[in-house]
C-alpha cells in the first residue's frame, strides 16, 4: 500500500530517540514547547509500518519543529484495532516521557488527535492538566460512527470543562458519512461553554484531506492549522 505524501514540505530537522519515542527538535538548545500527535484508529496494520513512520504524521511532526515546538508522533495502536484503555495507557506513558526531557518545556503542551482518535481527547478537555496549552483535532469523530464507538466519558460532554482552553478544530466539507453528524454538537457545545475555539473549514476537503487533496485550499488549512497550535503552546 503507498504511504501517500503530505501536501507540504516535510523540513530535514533534528530527531532523536527518547524511551521509543522519535522527537522531532526545533533549531537551538533551549526548551520548547511539545505536541504530541495521536493518530486516528483503527488502520490497516497489515504489510504497512506504524503511523509514526507514515508521511502525514512525518509531515506534521516536521513542519511543527520547524514552528519551534518539539514534536513527537504516538502509536497507540500497535497492531491497528481500537482499544481506548490501551491508547489512554499508551497516551499517558508518551506524555509522561516528553514532559520531563531536557528539550521540553513539560509547562507547555498540546494535544493534536486525528479522525478517530478523537474521543481519546475526552478526559483532556473534560480536565484540563495545568500544562496542557491546546487541544487540536482534524478531521475528528466526536461521537459514535463506523470508525470507533465512544466509551467513557463523551466528547460533547466533556468538552463543556474546557473553558478557555484554546481548541483547535480543522473540519471538512465531504466529511465520511458517519464522521459529519458528531461534529456539529461538538462545536455548539464547545461554543457555549466558552471554550476558545477556532474551526479551521476546507469546503472542499475529504477525510485525510492533508495526503489526498494535494490543493492550495489544503495547504493553507495545514498551515492555519499549524499556526493556530504553535502560537497556543507558546503563549
């Protein structure tokens, strides 16, 4: 199966390796901010290598060091199928190595989940950890669909303790069909509990926009998108 590219350029950064985890290191010796990048679930595990090798998270992982952030992509979901305990455990294991390397200032991070991992978000947005400076979502399912089932505590729920959290929320115009009916509650109840959003639009995106429509329309929603991240964590 062909890893499809990224519609940006992927920068040439510094990386090292951290107990299994690659970062992705921003020019310079000072501590920086982190994101982590938490792919979507499930994905075909058989014959392709784990999403932190895939070009998209690559891509992301790159430009975000390039913004002066440490980046860092997790896999949570080592053999493809969704299990929401053992991406939590995977999540929180990831968070608690970055924070404390000398690189990281462990005082700002931010979260970035992709399309199905977005209900992985929930405890996060229903809580905010003090250091947590953003949570960002692409593309996400929010709610129910043929690409996860929710447990737990729910996102539209949850997001209603995220008060002043700047959100970041990229959303497009042909959404799959189960994906688009858990975002717009989402958005509403975010709204109405005063949680700092910014819903980045692409009218003309697919789900996976960011390898499959390689348009200007798309490169300036990866680059908002980016910005939007970069500046929350920084601030």
């Amino acid at each position: 199966m062909a890893d499809p590219a990224f519609v940006l350029s992927t920068p040439d950064v510094t990386r090292t390796t951290h107990e299994s985890l690659e970062l992705y290191l921003p020019s310079g010796t000072e501590p920086a901010p982190a994101v982590l990048l938490i792919h979507g679930v499930p994905y075909s595990a058989e014959g392709r290598p784990l999403p932190s090798a895939w070009n998209i998270y690559q891509g992301y992982a790159s430009q975000l060091a390039d913004h002066g952030c440490v980046a860092v992509v997790v896999d949570h979901s080592p053999d493809g199928r969704p299990d929401d305990d053992r991406s939590n455990a995977a999540l929180a294991k990831a968070i608690a190595a970055v924070r404390p390397h000398p690189r990281v200032d462990g005082g700002r991070v931010a979260l970035w989940f992709f399309s199905g991992s977005g209900p992985l978000a929930a405890p996060f947005l229903q809580s905010p950890p003090e250091w947590l400076r953003c949570v960002a979502l692409t593309y996400p399912v929010l709610g129910d669909s043929e690409l996860v089932t929710v447990r737990g505590v729910h996102p539209v729920e949850a997001v209603k303790g995220a008060r002043g959290l700047p959100v970041v929320m990229t959303v497009v115009g042909h959404e799959l069909d189960d994906v688009a009916p858990t975002q717009p509650p989402f958005i509403d109840a975010a709204r109405a509990a005063g949680a700092r959003l910014e819903v980045i639009e692409v009218p003309n995106g697919r789900h996976g926009f960011d390898v499959l429509d390689h348009t200007d329309e798309s490169r300036r929603a990866v680059t908002a998108a980016l910005t939007a991240v970069s500046a929350s964590v920084r601030a």
